[in-house]
C-alpha cells in the first residue's frame, strides 16, 4: 500500500508552512488509517484460517 508523498511548501512564508503543515498531517494520518485497517484485516484473515 502506498501513501501519497507529502507536499512541500511552496514558499518560506508562515501562512504557507502553516497551511502546508496542515495539509500534511491530515495526508498523514489518512494513511495512517489506510495502514491500520490493512493491518486489521491481516489480522482477521490469519484468525479465519487457524478455524
């Protein structure tokens, strides 16, 4: 599973870090999700086949 790559900021400006830091953590952890639920499910499907 791939995540996108993070965007950097475009420019050195404090607004533009901010929203880019922003834009970051919430790519971040809609991986993170992705991730977890791939993890999950693993976890899930090994139980099945021990039954």
């Amino acid at each position: 599973m791939e995540c996108p790559d993070l965007p950097e900021a475009k420019n050195g400006k404090l607004e533009t870090i901010f929203r880019n830091s922003l834009e970051r953590s919430a790519l971040y952890y809609e991986c993170q999700a992705k991730h977890k639920a791939l993890a999950d499910w693993t976890v899930i499907q090994r139980g099945r086949q021990g039954e």
